[in-house]
C-alpha cells in the first residue's frame, strides 16, 4: 500500500525509458505529422514533462479529433463503474505514437479488392472474403507398420 497518492504516484516503473535510451527525445520526434480520425497509442515519454498525460492513459489507443500546434487531442474509451465513456484528453506530441492497431485490416481489405477485381477479369475463382474462425484439424486414421514393442522395467537391484 503505497503512502503517497500524488498524481505520479506509483509510475517508477510505468515511465520508465528502456536502458540505453535515456535523455531527450530525437527532434524528429516533433517532426511526426498526425491527421484527424488516426488511430495513436499513447505511450508517456518521461523524458518531457509538458503535456504529459495521467498515468491511466499509457499504453491505450484512441483517435486523434484535434491537432494543435505542438499537441494533439485523442479521444480514448474509459470504463468507469461498468460504463463506457469518452475522454477527450489533449496530449503533447513526444508521448503519441502511429498506431498499427489497423494494419492487418487494411492489408486485408486491399487483398479483398485486389481478389475481386481479378474476379471480375475472370483471372480468378470466386470465394468467400470473410474471416473464418480456426476450425479443427483434420481427422485421420493413425496406420502401425509394425507390432509393438513392450517395454518392462528391470528388477530393483540395491548397490549398497
């Protein structure tokens, strides 16, 4: 139980950079262009105090609704009390990263296409596009080439 309940209590470890990265941030950091309707994950950089999100917020993903000109606004769900609501926190770019939550959607919606329109030019078979869950494995008949073997153990033998 912790006896100190300041608003960074409790993140020795959660802020913590990975060894070998200390310091400030890279000035390309700043360099990052982020455009409304971006999915960002939220990861604080302790290195840069300013804007600086409450320790909550790290490690989740939102949607970027507002782009300042060092800050950008990211609406991310909490539950509270077995409800959903909808922050809206403005957080500095150093502690915002891309986040590649949507990449497999998007690569699959482009094979998706890519499929279809090879449909069409008739170089292709029709299938169905939709994600089908693991099924189990084929079933199969295990053949024995040759008889067993029976395996006995040997008799105790004390070496005292």
């Amino acid at each position: 139980m912790p006896h100190s309940f300041g608003y960074r209590s409790q993140t020795r470890h959660l802020f913590q950079k990975k060894f070998g990265t200390a310091g400030r941030c890279h000035t390309t950091t700043y360099l990052r262009t982020f455009k409304r309707g971006d999915y960002v994950d939220i990861k604080v950089d302790p290195s840069i105090h300013k804007g600086m999100p409450f320790k909550y917020y790290h490690g989740r993903t939102g949607v970027v609704f507002n782009v300042t000109k060092r800050a950008v606004g990211v609406r991310v769900n909490k539950p509270v009390n077995g409800r959903i609501i909808n922050k809206q926190i403005h957080v500095s770019i150093p502690h915002v990263h891309a986040s590649k939550c949507r990449d497999e959607v998007i690569a699959r919606k482009a094979s998706n296409e890519e499929h279809k329109r090879n449909v069409r030019e008739g170089k292709g078979e029709k299938k169905s596009l939709k994600r089908q869950a693991v099924q189990p494995k084929e079933g199969y008949f295990y053949t024995i080439d040759n008889a067993p073997e029976t395996i006995t153990p040997l008799p105790y033998v004390d070496l005292v």
